[in-house]
C-alpha cells in the first residue's frame, strides 16, 4: 500500500506545491519510504507501506523515458515474478518493454488485484493512470486554475473541483492538451459509467474521447454456471429445523460441487492476501523479522468475516497471532452505566463468534480488540482528521462508515500491516435488505432479482471501496477483500439468484444461503445463523433518525482553514 501524489502544473513551471498538510496524509499511508521527483512540469511522490517484496521499493520508479507511481497488489503472477521482487518493480520491467499503447493496454488485460498507476512518458509527454476495474484503491482527482492533481488521499485546501477517478479504465492525457482526455474502458460504458464520464468531464473542463475496451477476460466471462439446483426447490423438500435444513441441502452433489469449487477459489484468494505481507509487523521494520501479527481481521463476528477469519487460521504461521478487530461507540441512552455501555449488537456477536473460532482453532492466538470510542472522541477524530479522509464524499453513510473503519483499523494494540474485510459478500449472495424487497415487489421473481444483484455489482467500484481505501490506509494497514476478487466474483457471478439465496427462509437463513452453507460445512453453527446488520448500525454510530444519503454536517468544507 502506498499514497501516491501527481501534480501537472498548468503553467509549466511547477507552481504546484505538495501541502504540508496533505504529505503527512500521504505519509500515514506509506510510512516506510519516501521520495519525490520533478520531471518536466509534473511532481511524482511516492510514500511506502512494505508489504511484498524483500525490501521497500522507493517510489516514483525511473527507468528510461518512464516514471511510475503503483498503489496497490497484483495477485496470481506465481509463475511470472519471484517473491522478492515488490509488485512495483516488475510492472516497471514490463512497461519498459511496451512499445506503444497497444502492448500497454494488453499488459493490463493480464493484470489481476487491487491496484491504481500513474504512468508518465517523458519521451511522448503523455501521462496515463487508472484504478483497477473493481475500484478497490482510491484515486482522487483534483483540478484548479494552477494544477491537475491525482492522489491516493486528499484534504480541502481550497477552490478546487474534486472527486473519486470513476474507475472506468485507463485514461491518457498530453501534457500540451489539458483540456482532451483519452478512456480505454475496461468494457464498454452503459447508462451509469456514461453518468460518471460525463461528471469527470464536467468537474475536470475536458473531453474525452472513448476508445476501444480493453475488456479483460474475467471481467467479461460471465457465462452461467452448469449446476442446475434449485435452493427454492431443495428447501421446500427438507425439514424446517436448522441443522436439518443445512444437512438436507449440502446432501445435494451440485450443492456440494458448488461449494468445492467456491471453497478452492476463496481459499486461495485469502491466502494471496495474508501471504502477501513483510515479514515484520508494523513495529518491527528494522528488526527484520517478529511474531507478532501482521494481519487483522475487522470482526463483527457476522458470517462473511467470520469466514474469513477461519481460512487466514489455514496460511498464517502457527505462530503468529490473528488479531480480531471490533468497534463499539458509546450508546446515546441517558443513565447507562459505564460497564454495559459498549454492549452494543456486534460487541455480543463478535464476542459469540470469537468462541466458535476458538473452539474450532484451539491451537491459534485469536486476539480480540475491542475498540471502545465514546462520542467526544468521535466528535473530536471527524472534526479535526477523519473528515479529511472521507473527503471529496459527504454523506451521513460515508460518515458513519468511515469512522467505523477509522477506528476499527487504529486500534491502539494492532500491530497488522493487512486487515481482511468481508466487503463485496452482500453484493455477490444476497445479503442486502433491498434483495429480498425486489423479489417480492416482482411477485417473487427471480429474474427481478437477478437484475438487482447484477445492478449492485455493477455499482460496487463506483461505491464504498476508495473511501474505506482511504480511512483504513491511515492506519498504516492495507484493506484487502478476497470477495472481491477476479476468479471468485466470477464463480459466484455465474450462478443463478436462486443458487445464491433463497428468500421463503427467514432473514438470518435465507439471504446468503450458499455462504451460510459454506461457513456451516467449515464447521460453524452460530455465525451462520446471524442477520445481516450494517457496521453503523452494528456499532452504533448511526443515528437511525438521519437519512444516509443527506449531507453531513462534519463534511462540508466551506469554512474549512489549514494550516
């Protein structure tokens, strides 16, 4: 993980600055390594967070006519790249071997992970950046009369048009034509994207031209799967107890084909992302080596982290503990005593979740943090820090999520460089509220349903992933979300709705059936039972009387003053 920072003054003579205050921004994301490099009139800053490779690898990278800025993780490359060698440096030995943009563009078809570049070619003035198709690592784009800005995380200095790069492709500019912009989408743009595009050409005072998709194939092979149960069909045959009910279906060779499968890719997908990590947690950079943990988990002890957690249990050394991570904000109840007031609905299921996995894993060091924020201290975090993370979203929803990963990912004891999140599981089984609602406004059809699900996929780079990005990097961790995840998100894309939930079950049962089936044949019995409960309202941020979509008062900037 790192916080990358480009800057095109718009008058060739670098009157843009890196702001004291923003570098130390950028700084908490990499804190490791640092370095800056004035080429032309473009300002490249690279600050490190070491997580592959034997050493940190300075940023920006120079080679030749290139110089390269790379934030994130590229995964499946086992054959390609040896493990000392950080992700940054062999995509530079590739990129020096492209000969124009054709061959740039097929080397990113290849590539797989969350990841944002910023590409600059001295020799042809161009500059090239994008986010990763799914829209996992934030990228901020920033215009005013002085300066085009792209940075990982930023901060309100002023009078400036600002937002989250639509991850909608690779985008190219020439230095000489500021006002023109070239997308090569990942695939081809449709009423939404085109929405994005037109708001990027609005705040940015360009045009882009859309050039031909680079479409990479697991993006687009989407075909259906060649299982043909039916959960509707296999419930209404089995016995209504619970444990009969999760027997009776996983009794089913295609459900268990199924699963087999979705087991092999979710399996691997964890393990790439607490493999992938130095060796040292965060306090022991120069020691060279420790056994304290480098990974956590950000554990409301509901099913999809839960998950989660028991498969890091399968790759992380014996060794090494696997930090549990839970957030609780003081109840707003007159009277409460102090020892009950943390007590709120995911402290109870982390805590019931905690002791499956130790019955389940004795022999690991589970370690159950529990953040405990009173509402001073939130107040005084959003008002002062926090918001500027959030920044350039302002809703009560972007709000109450980002103070919840905030202080979930700095909790005082950590010392994990990787926090695994349960992100994209909703989207992907089932699990929203909204799902259910759409299939019973369609009189219980599926095809309905299947729009929706496909309609919140679609939706997921444009929504929470850069700004949880943002607020958990803060913290010196890099979020990693093996749901959302090429080869996975593919499988579970391929089956049908009515292989994925079943919603003649009860909430709690029947959204995310296929993944309770899972956690269930993983041998948990509580977790699968729990209902979906959103983090802010799990953890008690929300005021459940604010609209989620309204303005927040902490993140408007009109009066805003920096140091």
């Amino acid at each position: 993980m790192c916080g990358i920072f480009c800057a095109i003054s718009e008058k060739n003579d670098i009157a843009c600055e890196l702001h004291s205050a923003l570098e130390q921004l950028l700084h908490n994301r990499g804190p490791d390594l640092n370095d800056k490099q004035i080429i032309d009139n473009v300002l490249l800053a690279g600050n490190v967070l070491w997580q592959q490779g034997a050493a940190p690898q300075k940023q920006p990278i120079c080679e030749g006519e290139l110089s390269l800025l790379f934030n994130g993780d590229l995964y499946n490359l086992e054959t390609e790249k040896s493990q000392t060698q950080s992700d940054s440096a062999w995509l530079m030995e590739k990129l020096i071997k492209c000969h124009g943009d054709k061959e740039l563009l097929s080397l990113l078809q290849q590539l797989e992970g969350p990841y944002c570049l910023i590409l600059y070619n001295r020799a042809t003035k161009s500059l090239y950046f994008c986010r990763d198709a799914l829209g996992r690592n934030s990228l901020i784009i920033e215009r005013d009369a002085q300066c085009l800005k792209l940075l990982s995380t930023s901060c309100h200095l002023g009078q400036t048009n600002a937002l989250e790069l639509p991850p909608l492709g690779l985008y190219k500019l020439q230095l000489d034509a500021l006002n023109q912009c070239e997308l090569y989408p990942w695939q081809c743009l449709n009423k939404d994207t085109m929405r994005q595009l037109q708001m990027l050409d609005a705040s940015m005072n360009w045009a882009t031209h859309v050039a031909c998709p680079i479409a990479p194939e697991w993006l687009l092979g989407n075909s259906e799967t060649t299982e043909s149960y039916d959960l509707y069909e296999l419930v209404d045959k089995s016995q209504m107890e619970l444990d009969q009910l999760y027997e009776g279906i996983l009794n089913n060779d295609q459900v268990r084909r199924a699963l087999q499968t979705f087991d092999k890719l979710l399996q691997h997908s964890v393990a790439q992302r607490v493999l992938n990590t130095a060796p040292v947690c965060r306090n022991c950079v120069a020691c060279g080596k420790c056994e304290h943990a480098k990974v956590c988990v950000l554990f409301s002890g509901g099913i999809d982290c839960t998950i989660l957690a028991l498969l890091a249990d399968k790759f992380v050394p014996q060794t090494e503990p696997i930090e549990l991570i839970n957030v609780a904000f003081e109840r707003i109840t007159a009277g409460a005593e102090s020892e009950t007031s943390w007590n709120v609905p995911d402290r109870q299921t982390s805590e019931q979740s905690y002791a499956e996995l130790q019955r389940l894993c004795p022999q690991r060091m589970w370690q159950l943090l529990e953040v405990n924020v009173t509402r001073s201290e939130l107040k005084q975090q959003l008002g002062s820090h926090i918001r500027h993370l959030i920044y350039p979203l302002q809703t009560v929803l972007d709000e109450s999520l980002g103070c919840a990963f905030w202080f979930a990912a700095s909790a005082a004891r950590s010392t994990a460089r990787v926090a695994l999140l349960g992100s994209g599981a909703d989207e992907l089984f089932g699990g929203y509220t909204r799902h259910r609602n759409a299939y019973r406004r369609a009189g219980n059809d599926l095809e309905a349903l299947r729009h929706e699900l496909e309609m919140d996929w679609q939706r997921i780079p444009a929504r929470n992933l850069a700004r949880d990005d943002r607020v958990i990097a803060d913290c010196g961790k890099t979020a990693r979300a093996p749901f959302i995840e090429e080869h996975v998100s593919q499988f579970v894309r391929s089956l049908l709705p009515q292989q994925r939930c079943c919603y003649t079950l009860p909430e709690g049962v029947g959204d995310k059936l296929l993944l309770r089936l899972y956690g269930y044949s993983l041998g948990l019995r509580d977790a699968v039972l729990l209902k979906k409960r959103a983090i802010q309202f799990g953890s008690r941020i929300a005021d459940k009387k604010q609209q989620a979509n309204q303005i927040s008062e902490y993140l408007k900037f009109e009066e805003l003053q920096l140091n």
